[in-house]
C-alpha cells in the first residue's frame, strides 16, 4: 500500500475514480488512527502511550492499485471538501433503483 501525502492522494483518487469508470469498481474506507503501528501488548506489559491527537487514515482501493494517506486533524476540513468534490463529480453514472410499493403491503397483509 502507498502511503502518499494529501494533495498527491486527491489527485490518485481522481484518476482512479475515472479509470474504475471503465473497468471495475473502487472502495473507499476511513478509519481513526492514532499513529501506533504496533498491535496492543498483552496484560501486564506496559501500554501503549496515548497519542496527543488521532488523525484520519483515508485508503483507496481499486482491482489492483492501493491508495492510502494520513490527514491530520487540522486539515479534515479542507480535505473532505476536496473528497466530496471528486465523489459527486465522478458519480454520475449511477442508476437509479426503483421502489416497488406492492411489496411493503403484501409483507404487512
């Protein structure tokens, strides 16, 4: 997985999201990370020290290309605004699921 600074990230995930329009499908997950590598010790060992503040970790999947980056807490802000931009730019093709009314009432009847 590629760790890559923020503005780098947006710019991958813009490119990814346009190539996923073609081929396959992308995930997208994010996770509170604290900046600990290290799994938690076992009882009676000494912890883990408690980080000052957590961060965001963003990662980007796609069939074969992994994306990942770290935003701190003072740039969330500006970087889900930049997400979002990407996200609702690159989704339009997406159909339009059509609700079927009959079913809710045969279930209750």
């Amino acid at each position: 997985m590629v760790l890559l600074s923020n503005d780098e990230f947006l710019t991958q995930l813009t490119l990814l999201t346009q190539n996923s329009k073609k081929s396959s499908s992308f995930t997208i997950t994010l996770k509170r990370y604290d900046g600990n590598d290290k799994p938690t010790p076992r009882e009676g060992r000494p912890a883990l020290p408690k980080p000052e503040e957590y961060m965001c970790l963003i990662r980007a999947k796609s069939k074969n290309k992994k994306l990942s980056t770290v935003v701190k807490h003072n740039d969330v802000g500006r970087v889900m605004e930049s997400y979002g931009k990407i996200m609702k730019s690159n989704m339009d093709g997406l159909k339009k699921v059509k609700k079927n009314k009959n079913k809710s009432k045969a279930v209750q009847g």
